[in-house]
DNA sequence: CCGCATCCAAAATGATACTG
DNA sequence: CAGTATCATTTTGGATGCGG
C-alpha cells in the first residue's frame, strides 16, 4: 500500500489516471492571456461588469483588447452577456456554472499577494490570510 | 451584526483593511506573463528543474524566453538556482518558501482543468476531481 | 455617454543559429 | 548543457473616430 505524499515531497505528483494533455497548459490557454484573469476579477468578485466601468477599473487596459478578451471568455462559456437595454445596447457581463469554478483560482492568487506583497498592498505592510481579509465570507 | 455572504452573491466582495493596490493585479505582475505557471508547474509539481528539461518539458518555449524567465522568477525570489556542477555550469532550479506557496494557485488550476476540459484531457473525457487524480496527496 | 472598429507604434514572443 | 544573438512574427498599447 502507498503511503500518502506530502505536497511538496521531491518526487513529481503523479496522476492517478493517464494525461493526454497538461490540465493547467489547457487551463492557461484559455485565463492565460494578459488581463483575462484580472476582467475575470471585475465580474466575479467586485461585480463591475459594464464594458467602459471595467476599462475604468483597469489602468493599461484598452478598449481594443478588452472587447477581444470579453468575446474570447465568452467563447469560452465563462462570461455571457446580459442584455440591460437595447438602442444604445448596454449589456452587463455576467459569469456562468464555469466561469464561476474560475473564483477559487482568483482567490488563491489574491491569498499569494496578501502574503507576500503585504508592502504594496496594505498601509501597515502587514502580511494577512484570506480570513483575516475577508471574515464572515466562507473562506477556510 | 453582519451575516455571512456566500462567495458568489451578487454584490462586491469587501476587503476588511483597506487596499493600497489590488492583490490580484500586483501578483499577476509577477505570474501573469506568458509561460511563467507553466515553468513554475515543472519545478513544483513535475520536479523538472534542469534549463533543457524544462524547455523539452513545454513545446513552443524558446531558450529565449525560458532564460527570462528564470530570472524574472529568481529576481522574484521564487526560486533559485543550486549550482550542480561548474565548467560546464549545469545548475537547477528549485523553489523557494515563497515560490512554493504558488502551490495552491497550480492546483486549483489543475482542479478547473480537470472538470471542464477532460475532453482533452482524459481517454474517457470523463470530468474528475483532485481527490480523483490524485489520491492519498493531501488534497480536500 | 456606450460599445466597438480602424490605424499605427511599441512591446512581447517565436524561430533559428550560434557560443563557451 | 545552459545560455546569446539576431531577425521575423504576434500581441498589445495609444489615439481617434463612428453609429446608436
């Protein structure tokens, strides 16, 4: 019988079943490309989800690659757009089931930063845990 | 008193301690360009931690762009090189506390692949989850 | 104002060859 | 084996404009 690995044991994880490709080189082919994961943050976590307000949320970002991102996370299945009004058509973006499985990777990264980029992030410097951040939210 | 929010409500997801910056934004700074999770993912979770290894390990990775990032991620303090052997210097790459605390970011990755991409990735295309693939590691 | 297209410049990445 | 050097290609940034 095998014992159990530690996670960061100096051997490979192996999968229990054969790969016939890597599941984060196709995950990353899709949230891979500059931006998507921080347009992915504005829908799911801060609920900015209007074209021009996510544009405002992200200095850099232009019109140009944000339409190409929306419509390539679209094609995906991981945002769709609701109508809000036609004539001027305004639409809100909203996430689907799969876009919604994408919050615990944008939590993850953000429990990276709160740790180790405490001195750009919070006014103390103090390094946090998504707990200390975020009480009362489900987080472990 | 304030009750509990579950993740997916449909308002903002607010921070205890006011941001300086968004968490998000500054790790995607260090993680977010081309190929840089996927390189992580050898030294992590492949123990592929040799220059050529790792440029076999990802077709379309030129040295180029392997070199640069190497050092983009050294320079980030997430890994470090323990030289092997001088003359010729063959060096390998290993992580750091920090660069192993990307662990879980890699994983839950991992974990969306595996449920909405199995199409390409399992024979039977069957979705499944960390616990699935990979039993007896630790995983929830 | 809103969503988006067009044009051009700049930056990032890819291909190939080469070096100690 | 671990990188450099050079050049081609792709991706992204910045400005502007346009129909609704």
């Amino acid at each position: 019988m095998k014992k159990a690995q530690p996670p960061t044991a100096d051997r490979p994880l192996v999968p229990a079943v054969e790969l016939l490709a890597c599941p984060l080189l196709v995950t990353m082919g899709v949230l891979g490309k500059k931006w998507t994961l921080l347009i992915l943050r504005d829908i799911a976590l801060l609920k900015i989800n209007r074209f021009n307000q996510i544009r405002r949320s992200l200095p850099g970002l232009t019109s140009r690659v944000l339409v190409m991102r929306l419509h390539e996370l679209e094609a995906c299945g991981l945002i769709e757009a609701v109508v809000v009004k036609e004539s001027p058509r305004v639409v809100g973006w909203v996430l689907t089931e799969k876009g919604k499985d994408t919050i615990p990777i944008l939590m993850s990264i953000i429990a990276f930063g709160i740790k180790w980029y405490a001195d750009e992030i919070f006014e103390d410097h103090r390094p946090r845990t998504m707990s200390e951040l975020y009480p009362g939210s489900g987080c472990p």
